[in-house]
C-alpha cells in the first residue's frame, strides 16, 4: 500500500508574529502580491507598510469582493503586470482561497496571514470557488500546499471568541474522522491512504483541544494571549488542517454538508455545524459512552451545540431531519469512509439520539413527552 502526507511549507505562529512578515516574504520572492480584506486594510494597513519595507518590493491590494473567477483573473493579470513572484492573503478564509489560486495561477508561491482560527482551511492545498454572486462553485484542488503560514496570535485573540469556538469544532472532528479512515483504510485528500504520522497528529490535535479549549475560550474573551490559546490555535489551525488532509473526512464533514441543506443552518459557522456532526457521528458508530460525555462536556464548556435547536432546528421535523440525512449519505460523500455501510436511517437515528442527548444533559427532558 502506497501512503501519502501533505504539508504546508513553513509554520510561523505567536504573539507579534505579523512584524516577521517581510523577512518571511523576503524568502520566497522579491515582488509580492499582498491582498489583504478591508478589516486588515484599515486596522493594519500602516502597520504591515512599515513592517514590509525595504525588505521586498510590494502592491497591496484590498480584497472585497467575493472568491470568485472574475476576481481571481483581475488579480493574475495585475500580478502578470507587475512582474509578482510571491503572493500573500491576509485575511478570513475567503481572502486566503483567493490568494491560493491566484498563486496557482501564476506558478508562484503563496503565503497565508490568517486574521481567525475558526476552520481548519488556512493550511490546506485547496480553495472553495464561489460564483460572483455568492452560491458555491467549485472546489479548485491545487498541486502544493501553501508555503508559509503565518498565524498572528495577539490578532486571533482580538477578534470574537465565536470564531476561536468554532475553530474549535471544526477540529473537533480531526481525530474522529482520521481514526474511522484509518481503520476502514480510506483515502485522505491526496487520494491515497495516510501514513501513522497523520493518524498521530489527528490524535494531538484532540488532546490540545479537550485540554486547553475552555481556557483557551477565557483567554479570547479577555482578548489576551496565553499558552492555552496558543496551543489552541495551533490546534485549530496546523494540527486540524494536516489531520483532516492528511487522515482523511468521514461521517462529521458529511453530517455538516447534510445539514446545510436545510436553510435553518445557514446563519451557523462551519465549525458549529460540523460539532454537532461530531455528537451524531459518535453515536453513529457506538463510540464509547465515556468518551461521547467528554465531547459533550468540552462542546457545553466552550459554547458548542448539542442540541439542534442550537443549530435553529428545534422545530425540525423527521421528515426534515431525513433530507439532511440523504445529503449525507449522498454518493461520493466522506460517511462513505465510515468502516461500515451507512444509510439515511442510521444518521437521522443519530442526530435524533444526538439532540435528546444533548437537552437532556442540559437539564430538559429526553423523553419527548
Ligand atoms: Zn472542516
């Protein structure tokens, strides 16, 4: 058996980190293309003026619109002008996928400044493409994994604690999913299976989390940074990206995609989603009651649904309950790299148990009556 890891190239994290920026650039390329959204624009536009020269020649550009077709061309023929040899995103998710592709592109390399650590996607060789208007596209699978990441973390802890939480749930699933890959042999997102080296870093990143997670929330909330929410971060960010790459999706990425498909779920960040994925996944495959109450413990502690009507499905029907759970089973879907047959049935059993679980911990009845 042929086993394959990616890897982002380099991974810079800590508080102040963003003043490193011009030596890091200065390693990759000469002319840098540096996007940025209009939040870092007008909070960090000066900063990143000073921080940038003399050490390579730069155009700045704002990033507004959408990760569309349209503005990843306006951007490659700009870089094309100017004679861009390293691309930068700093930014949300959106700004980091347009940067990827417009490296791609131009066969150069890439550098991504995340400004959140609520998802897993800053490290990972891919960009979600979205039409000029805002309706998903396509997934553009790129040849190579970004060569630097750079994860500012007085930045992280400035922003919302609900994005830290999400991020929190989106690496949630990186152990779980990883380990039902592993043990059905199912291959990761290079096409092939994963070596141990995956497997151990999807476990890392679930210990950092069920350790460090409460307090990594606290220390968000008081917009300060700490050890807890360092590692957190890298939790969220390194460790969930090279995990879920590396080992692999299963049932909790596939349960957050059924779910979106009811529009109750669309105002709920990815990593809230794909928690709630997680609580269904755990029943699904009989994990252990010990564990399922650990998962339920750090999703209670840190602000994570258990419950669907914290997903606004409270009114949710079975009938409902089915169409996102036929989305999940759907072909080609990652439930499909569970080690056993799913169908709809057993995931909307799943959700249903999931959700008494989660009211009746929270003191409400399980009972139905
Ligand atoms: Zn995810």
């Amino acid at each position: 058996m042929i086993t394959t890891a990616i890897f982002p190239g380099r991974y810079v994290q800590g508080a102040g980190a963003l003043a490193q920026l011009g030596d890091e650039l200065a390693r990759l390329g000469s002319q840098a293309l540096v996007l940025q959204d209009p939040f870092v624009a007008e909070h960090f536009g000066e900063q990143l003026k000073t921080i940038l020269a003399g050490k390579l020649d730069c155009h700045k550009e704002v990033f507004s619109s959408e990760c569309c077709d349209e503005e990843i061309e306006r951007l490659v023929a700009l870089a094309r002008q100017r004679g861009v040899d390293v691309v930068a995103g700093i930014g949300g998710g959106k700004t980091a996928d347009t940067a990827k592709a417009v490296a791609d592109a131009l066969k150069a390399p890439v550098a991504i400044v995340p400004t959140l650590a609520s998802t897993d996607a800053p490290c990972s060789a891919l960009s979600v493409i979205y039409t000029a208007t805002g309706e998903f596209k396509r997934y553009l699978l790129l040849p190579r994994n970004p060569d630097l990441i750079l994860v500012d973390t007085a930045i992280i802890a400035k922003a919302p604690a609900r994005f830290l939480v999400a991020g929190i749930g989106d690496a949630l699933a990186t152990w779980f999913e990883a380990e039902d890959c592993r043990a059905s042999g199912a291959n990761n997102m290079s096409g092939r299976p994963g070596p141990a080296t995956a497997y151990g870093l999807a476990r890392m990143c679930y210990e950092l989390i069920m350790k460090y997670g409460p307090l990594a929330v606290t220390a968000c909330e008081q917009q300060v940074v700490t050890p807890a929410l360092e590692r957190v971060v890298e939790a969220n960010t390194l460790l969930s990206g090279l995990g879920f790459e590396s080992g692999g999706l299963a049932a909790a990425h596939a349960i957050h995609n059924g779910l979106t498909v009811l529009p109750e779920t669309h105002h709920y960040w990815h990593g809230e989603k794909v928690a709630f994925g997680v609580l269904a996944m755990l029943m699904l495959t009989n994990r252990e009651p010990e564990l399922i109450d650990e998962v339920y413990t750090l999703c209670e502690d840190v602000g994570l649904p258990t419950t669907l009507a914290a997903l606004g499905l409270g009114e949710a029907d079975d009938a409902a309950l089915m169409r996102a759970a036929e989305a999940a089973c759907a072909a080609g879907e990652t439930i499909h790299n569970e080690p056993f047959p799913v169908a709809p049935r057993q995931v909307l059993a799943a959700l249903k148990v999931a959700d008494a679980y989660g009211r009746s911990r929270l003191g409400g009845c399980c009972h139905g009556e």
